[in-house]
C-alpha cells in the first residue's frame, strides 16, 4: 500500500433504530450524464454490478454482483429524472436496506453535479463494511464518468472500513 492519503467522507446518524448515511461527491458533468451511469444498464456495470434498472416508480431493479455479494432485485421507491433515484439494496427476504440517489445540478453553467447518495440501513456492525463498500463503487463511478475502468479499490475500502469503524464508534455508541 502506498502512502498516499485519501479523502474519505461522510456522515452518519442514528435515527430510531437505524443508520442514516450520507456520502456525497462533486462531479463535473452534467446532470444527465450522471443519471445515465445510475440508471443505464451499459453504465451500471462499468462501476456497479451488471443489471436493469426500471426507471418508473414500482419499476425493478436487478443488480448481478456475481461471486462478490447478494443479488439484489428489489422495486423503485421513487423515480424523478434527473434528480432522485431510491429503491432498497436487498432481496427476497433480506431486511430492507433503503437507499435514495439524489442529484442537484452545481454552477451556472451546469456542467457540474452534487451526487448525494442516501443509505438507511440496521445499526449493526455490518454498518462500515456497507460505507466503505459504497465508498469504493462512488470511486468506481467517478472513473467511469471520465472513460476509465478500475477494478473494486480493495485498499481504499480497507481504509474507508477504518474512517467508517471509527466514525460510527464516534457518532453511535449509546
């Protein structure tokens, strides 16, 4: 590993018996760009899992993560184009793991995009795996916007795993 630090953020809350998280990232393209790599099958599995999503509210959401995770094939929640994209990240009869898109366009030009990605999910110790995993695919994300695929950044999630671990000790102990 080198010794190069990296920017991790984001935010935690408990809220009842759950984790609200929020990261958040500045990208310099537009709007509809952004949405494309959210939504567009093509996209997702450049810097997801490959899948559909169903751009409708009660439209599916199939993500394949193959040997690496839980297939998820859950229903949207909400579906406003450009702007929100919610469904939960789960399956069958997993627990529900609710998690919103939302996209608000930055400068007057609008050539710029302020991603906010919301994640609701049990207050357990599974909390920093699930930051630091999302963490790793926002990464993935901003390389795919600039034409590059990366492999899932195992060092960066290691790191994310410990900001997260530390932040959650800081913000949800009783």
């Amino acid at each position: 590993m080198s010794g190069e630090e990296l920017t991790i953020e984001g935010d935690l809350a408990l809220q009842g018996d759950r984790v609200e998280i929020q990261l958040e990232r500045k990208i310099e393209h537009s709007l509809a760009r952004v949405w494309e790599m959210l939504t567009d099958s093509v996209h997702l599995a450049r810097w997801l899992a490959p899948g559909v999503i169903e751009q409708r509210p009660g439209g599916r959401v199939q993500l394949d993560f193959g040997n690496s995770g839980t297939p998820i094939d859950c229903h949207i929640r909400a579906c406003e184009p450009p702007r929100l994209l919610a469904y939960s990240w789960s399956a069958g009869d997993d627990p529900e793991r609710p998690l919103a898109w939302e996209l608000d366009p930055l400068g007057e030009s609008g050539e710029a995009t302020r991603l906010r990605l919301t994640l609701s999910l049990p207050n357990d110790e599974l909390v920093p795996i699930a930051c630091a995993g999302w963490d790793a695919h926002l990464e993935m994300l901003m390389a795919a916007l600039e034409g590059i695929s990366i492999h899932f950044p195992a060092d960066r999630f290691r790191q994310a795993r410990a900001v997260f671990s530390e932040l959650a000790k800081e913000k949800l102990a009783a």
